[in-house]
C-alpha cells in the first residue's frame, strides 16, 4: 500500500501542501493548468527557496486585492467550471465543505449564508483546488498524518483579533491529536487543517514505511529556531510481522427488533467478517439502541455495507482503518480421553505458547458423551500441557 505522510512539525497550510506536493513529485505544471482553467485573476508558481536552511519548495500566488465576500454557490460554481477530473472537483468541494461548516458552527447561521472571509478569496481558493489536483496526482492509496500544531499567541482576522488556534480552525481540528506550539505565529491555518483532516484516515506517528520521496513545502515567513516546513514522506507501507491493517464498520440502529440485528450479524460473519459485535447505546431522544461494529479487511468493505444497507434500516455507515497487533498462530490437535480436539497455538518469539481448544469440537464431545463442557475444556489443555517438551510446532516455524 502506497502511503503520503503530513509532516506537520510546523504546522500546515495551503501553499504548505502545494509546495510539499510538487517538491515530492507532482508536476507542478499540471497544477497550475487546472488552477488557470478556474478563470480567476490570479497566478500560480514555484520557486526553490530556504526556509531554516533548508531547500524546499514555495507555493507563490499573485493575486489583486479584492473585497468580495464569497458565499457556498458561488465556491460551488468556481469548481464546477474547472478543468478538472471528478474526482478533483470532488476533493476540492469537500475542503471547501468542511471549511464552510465549520465558519457555519463557529457563528452560528446556515452553511448557505456563511461568507467565505479569507478563505474565499482567490489566492485561497487556488490553495485548495490547486492542492486537490496535487492529492489526487500523487497516486497514493491513503493519507496520514502527525499531530498538528495550531500555533500560539493571536492574530487579526475579519473580525478583528483572536486568539489561536483561530475559531474556525479549531472546530475542524476537534478530534485531532494537537502538538506543542512553540513558536508565537499562526502555524496551521483553517485551510491546512481542512486540507488534512478531509484526506487523511489517521493521525499519529510515522508509520512504517520504505520511503520513496519526501517533499519540502515552503511556508511563507522564514521563522526564528525552526525550519517553517511541511514534509510530505511518499512511500511504501510496511506489513509488521505481528500486526495488520483492517478496518471498523460501525453503524447505529434504534428502530429493528433484535432478530433482525442478529440474522444481520450472521450474514456478516458468512460474507467473510473479522467479527461482528453489537453494543447497547443512548441514542437521541434517550432511545436505546444498539451499536453494530464489524472488523474485516479492506477488500470486504463494499459487502459489508451492501448487507447493513439492504438487511437493516441505516442510513449511513462509519470506517476507519485500525492495526492490530496479533501473535503468531497456528492449528494443533490433542488427543484426550474424550477423544481429539482441534485448537489453537499462539506465541510470541519470547513467551511461551497458549493452546486455546475449539469451542465447537468441545461442545460437540460435550453433547455426545453427555458431560460438561468444562470438562472437556479441561481434557484439552491437560493433554497439551502433557506434550513431550520440544514438540511445540511453533519451534519448527523459525523459517
């Protein structure tokens, strides 16, 4: 799996991205035919540049002063007449969404009568379309993230000065693991923290990667003690020896009767689920409902939202990539007085092995011989734990 990580040491921000996205390999002309497809008064272009004494490269956008406040429709219509795939226009909306509801959220009125302040105007918009453009000619398979710093001390906005991290940036970081902010500036800006929380699926430490590029994008301000650089590492994801990467599926259920979640968890499990899990919730309106959770490998996904979608009355699911740490494992059977069961080994390099009985091979001897099935739980782990030393099969696994 092909992986780009933010990082965001000094924080992020538009012409962050973009320089980061062309210093990585991104054609840079690509970008700036899609951004002047866009039909507004202003230039994209990049330049080498320092930044703490480091080369990296800088996003620069010209553009006259303006005083035009933007509303949603008109965002809406500057994509629309781009020349630019579905799938960048998509990007670029969805940047611009959470941008809009989250100035929506901050003062309080409808996402269709917010004024797009800063973040409307064209030099921003060139940022973001600009950036989606790069995003999607990367041709990574996901995007992650390091914390991000907000920035200390205040600035002046439209509506005069605020402290940072400034409202609306705020509101999009909610959820996101924050840094220390070390240095008295604006470090991420509401476009930066759209950028990443709307393309990355984690946020955390460097993941385990063969690096195959790593691109320096040029903030602006050359900053006093610190490098005022994002790093984008392009690389490929590591598999750990005793890990891997699946998915949760969540979805919450308030108006079907039990029977139904359970044949749903059945048909889940069948259609090849990790595990399916349900869990007792207050939803609104204090009703109770239940919380369905299914762990599977990425590749599963469409058929387990076919089957919440078509089995159950949701509206819309959750995802969100997780890793699990797993021991190594392997089939073995005992002979006991009841006769064979089959189970499990799992061990770690440095610890001893756990054997771990099949329920149903337990429970089926338990119904024939008409004894407890605790019993035979018991037989099972007796006769491993009478294996001559040194036929563990895990010792023949080195290799």
């Amino acid at each position: 799996m092909r992986v780009g990580y933010f990082d965001c040491f000094s924080g992020v921000s538009g012409d962050m991205t973009l320089g980061a996205l062309v210093d990585a390999g991104v054609d840079g002309r690509a970008i700036q035919q899609a951004v002047a497809s866009l039909g507004l008064p202003g230039e994209l272009s990049f330049e080498t540049v320092k930044r703490g004494g480091f080369r990296a490269t800088y996003a620069r956008v010209e553009t006259p002063r303006e005083h035009a406040h933007r509303h949603w429709p008109h965002i809406e219509a500057i994509i629309e007449k781009g020349v630019l795939t579905p799938r960048q226009k998509d990007l670029a909306t969805s940047i611009f969404l959470r941008l809009g509801e989250a100035e929506a959220r901050v003062h309080g009125v409808e996402l269709a009568k917010i004024h797009f302040h800063e973040v409307g105007a064209v030099d921003s918009i060139i940022d973001i379309v600009g950036s989606a453009v790069g995003l999607d000619l990367l041709g990574v398979d996901r995007f992650e993230c390091s914390a991000v710093p907000p920035g200390r001390g205040s600035i002046r906005a439209e509506h005069g000065r605020m402290a940072l991290p400034a409202p609306a940036t705020a509101e999009i970081l909610k959820g996101v693991p924050l840094a220390e902010s070390t240095v008295e500036m604006e470090m991420t800006t509401p476009t930066g923290a759209a950028i990443v929380t709307t393309v990355c699926e984690r946020f955390g430490p460097l993941p385990a990667l063969t690096v195959e590029s790593i691109g320096l994008g040029a903030g602006t301000r050359e900053v006093h003690g610190q490098a005022n650089i994002l790093r984008l590492f392009v690389g490929v994801l590591e598999p750990s020896p005793h890990g891997d990467r699946v998915y949760m599926l969540e979805t919450n259920l308030d108006d079907l009767p039990g029977e139904v979640i359970g044949y749903t968890t059945v048909k889940l499990l069948e259609a090849g689920a990790l595990d399916v899990f349900t869990t007792a919730i207050q939803m609104k309106k204090n009703r109770p409902g239940v919380m369905v959770s299914i762990l599977c490998d990425e590749a599963r996904i469409p058929a387990m939202e076919e089957i919440l979608f078509r089995e159950t009355t949701t509206l819309g699911v959750r995802r969100f990539p997780v890793s699990r740490h797993k021991l190594n494992r392997k089939p073995v059977e005992v002979e006991t007085e009841f006769g064979v069961v089959r189970g499990k080994l799992g061990w770690l390099e440095s610890r001893p092995p756990t054997f771990s009985p099949e329920f149903d091979d337990c429970a089926k001897i338990a119904s024939e011989r008409r004894v407890a099935l605790r019993e035979v739980f018991d037989a099972a782990h007796a006769a491993y734990a009478r294996r001559p030393a040194g036929s563990a099969p895990e010792q023949n696994l080195a290799h």
